[in-house]
C-alpha cells in the first residue's frame, strides 16, 4: 500500500512497505500495534452503513474472534470538515483507521488531502469484481483508494398500472432511447394525465445521471471542465428541456415534494439511484403496481448506454491506520463475503457493488412491491454495466454551475451562451 503525502505544501506520493504503515502513530485514535485486534471506523448512518459495519464485525470475528471495532457515528458533513480540519492541522493522529466517503467526493479529498489516505495497492482485494464506473470514483493516478459500499445504480421506476391504462408494459420502456421514451411518455401522459417523472427544481441529478450514461463527464482526465462546447451535455440538456416542456417532466420545490410525487400517485414514475426504492415502497397502497428497468439513452452518441447512477459510497483506510488489517478486515467482508450481503441486504436496503453478491439466492429473491421483479440482482447486473466518469476536485463546483445554466436555459437562455457561462463560473473558482 501506499500512503499520500504532502511535503512543503507539494503534493507527492510516496510508497512504503505494508508494515510500516501499521507500524505508524501508534498513538493516534485510528493506530493499531501489530498485536492489536481493534479497527476505528467513521460511518453516518446508524440504520444503513454503521449497520453493515456491525454485521461485518461479526463476519470477520468468526475467524477472527479477537478482533473489534470501535464505531463512531460521523454525520457526513462532520466527516469531511473533520478531515479538513486533520489534513489542515496535520494531526493525523486523529484519524481513525476506515472512514467512509461519498464516492463523488473522493477523488476531491484525496487530490486535496493526500496525507489522509492509504492506497489498496498491496492488499488481495480483486477490485475487477466491483463496476469499473464505481472503481473510478476512488481511482487516482492508476491507485485504488476506496472499496465500494452500497450502490448507487441508476433505475428507471414505473407504475405498471398506470403503462397499462396507456396499453404499455414495461418492457416497451426497456432498452429505449431518450426520443423513444418521450414519445410513449407524452403517450401515457395524454391517455392517463399522469407524468412519469419529477424532479427538484435546481437540480442537476437527472442531467448528470444521462451525461454519464453516454461515458461523459464534466470534466476531463486532468480535472479540466469540459462544460462548454460538450456535446453529450448539450444532448442532455435538449432532452431535458424537452422532458419539462411536454409536461413528463413534473419540477417541483424540495425533496420532499419530490417524493411525494408518486408517494401519492401525482407521478407515475422515477429515474434515481436504486436507494429511491425505499421511499417507493412507503406507499403501501400501490404493493405490486411497480416494476423497474434500464434508463433511457442517448441518441446518435457513440458508446451512449442504458446505465448509469447516482450516489452511493465508498471505504477508505486512513494514512496512520492499521492498514494491513483493514484490508484484510474489508477484503473479507465487503470485497469478499455473498454470506455477508445476503445479511444486511433485507434490513437495510443495502445494495451490494460487489458483483458476486448478484448471483445468491437473496438477490434473486422476487420483490413482491414491485410485481415479484428479482430487483437486488436486476441492479447488481446495471451496476457492472455503468460506465465511468470523471469527477475530481471541483465535481460539486460544476454540477452547481450546470445547474444554474439549466434554470436559465428554461428561462430561455441559449444553451451556448448558458453553458459558457458556466464554465466560467468553474474556471473562477478553481483559481
């Protein structure tokens, strides 16, 4: 494994031999001697991630049995002004062994706080098991700085019901593209009065869900916006717009008027990550009346897809922990264990990027909410078929500046003129 780290304010990698990095701040709160069984973890949420970690603990302590962790709850935006704060100060030794990182944000941390970080470079996880448009997020320079967690797959949601009425299935809504979708959808919209998407006003999760759809990003491999003069981001924004003009396109004002869209039946549809399906089913009333596929794509774009996603995370081993144990501890658990998933998967919704959990037994469970459809394995198979983008240090900086271009573009704003803009806007902000 390596460990980044930044010497006169430049940044360098530097490669150490696995021992010494267990070896290293045998004070700190993430340190471990090499008699020592016991591994701190930064994790936010207690139903979902710090609940894997528990079932992972006990996993691992069946060979294992003296080993433990100390998990300590860490909301996410704690979490990253605490690494902040530590890359800052220099106080690695506050840093606990694991943490837990968005995966649009690592690439960000890691450029910025090298000296945070340990790479997986001298472990026996076999990252080719995992999406490479997951590996990507937390890929630097050719190293693997994080194992994936939960997914963030791209699904599209639709009441059956409701594609019935309009004399469609859901299979007229699989392996389409976006021209074909908005022409059955205004179909379905004009037979029912029911739009089969909304989204939150200001928001560019759908743009970014098509954009890389088509393997395309806002920025370049050097961390250069691209936004200007992008043509799949162009695409994106056409069908888009067309999308909200037709009226299959519901904006609304918040989060929570987003989900109560098709909560209520206003919208007969969603395209989100696969951890939407949790609020999905909070509408007992529509058990059975839901079915998932692929996402729409681009047309006439080269290497355009049906898969893409949005969220999800990944671990990290911080620089001044026991790194060899945390990776055998995650090569074990998350890079290694279908027992594992198949456990936290029914409590907590907590869909594996580890590819060999999609071919167990829970995963092809049928989901009787959504018509008896096996969708755990379904999105396991999306999953490896995402393609990757590039993220780096200003990704939030430029989904931000997209954002606004939309709004104005709506407004009637040229997309040119909106979309030069914005990279201005981006320029600006990483001088």
């Amino acid at each position: 494994m390596k460990r980044m780290t930044r010497l006169a304010a430049t940044a360098a990698a530097v490669t150490l031999p696995l021992f010494a990095l267990t070896a290293c701040g045998s004070a700190g709160a993430g340190s471990s001697s090499d008699d020592d069984q016991k591994l701190t973890v930064w994790a936010w949420d207690p139903a979902f991630n710090i609940y894997a970690m528990e079932e992972a603990e006990k996993a691992y302590q069946a060979d294992h049995p003296e080993f433990e962790l100390e998990i300590i709850e860490t909301p996410w935006d704690d979490l990253q002004a605490k690494l902040t704060t530590i890359a800052q100060s220099q106080q690695f030794e506050q840093l606990p062994d694991i943490f837990l990182m968005q995966n649009n944000a690592f690439q960000k941390n890691v450029i910025n706080y090298p000296d945070l970080f340990s790479d997986y470079s001298g472990s026996e996880i076999d990252f080719s098991q995992f999406p490479d448009g997951v590996t990507a997020y937390s890929q630097i320079d050719g190293d693997q700085y994080g194992v994936p967690f939960d997914s963030g797959t791209a699904i599209n949601a639709l009441r059956t019901d409701v594609l019935a009425e309009a004399g469609y299935t859901v299979d007229d809504f699989t392996g389409i593209t976006w021209d074909e979708y908005l022409t059955k959808a205004e179909d379905v919209l004009a037979k029912t009065g029911k739009p089969l998407l909304s989204g939150v006003a200001g928001s560019s999760d759908i743009l970014m869900m098509i954009l890389q759809s088509a393997g395309a990003s806002l920025f370049d491999a050097d961390g250069q916006p691209t936004i200007a003069g992008n043509d799949e981001l162009v695409d994106a924004i056409e069908v888009y717009a067309e999308l909200v003009e037709s009226g299959v396109l519901v904006e609304v004002n918040s989060w929570d008027e987003y989900i109560s869209t098709f909560v209520n039946g206003s919208v007969a549809g969603t395209i989100n990550g696969i951890w939407i399906t949790g609020s999905i089913q909070t509408a007992d009333d529509q058990a059975g009346k839901w079915a998932i596929t692929d996402l729409p794509k681009l047309d006439g774009v080269p290497g355009a897809t049906n898969y893409s996603a949005n969220g999800g995370s990944s671990w990290a081993i911080s620089s001044t922990g026991d790194a060899e144990l945390a990776a055998d501890f995650l090569a074990s658990t998350f890079a290694g264990s279908t027992d594992f998933y198949d456990t936290i998967l029914p409590k907590s919704g907590a869909v594996a990027n580890w590819i060999p959990a999609g071919d167990s037994s829970v995963y092809a469970q049928p989901s009787e909410f959504f018509g008896g459809q096996p969708i755990f394995q379904q999105v396991v198979e999306f999953g490896a078929q995402v393609p990757s983008n590039n993220t780096g240090v200003y990704y939030y900086e430029g989904r931000d500046a997209v954002s606004a271009a939309m709004t104005k573009i709506l407004g009637g704003t040229g997309i040119d003129e909106a979309l030069d803009e914005a990279q201005a806007n981006v320029e600006f902000a990483m001088n």
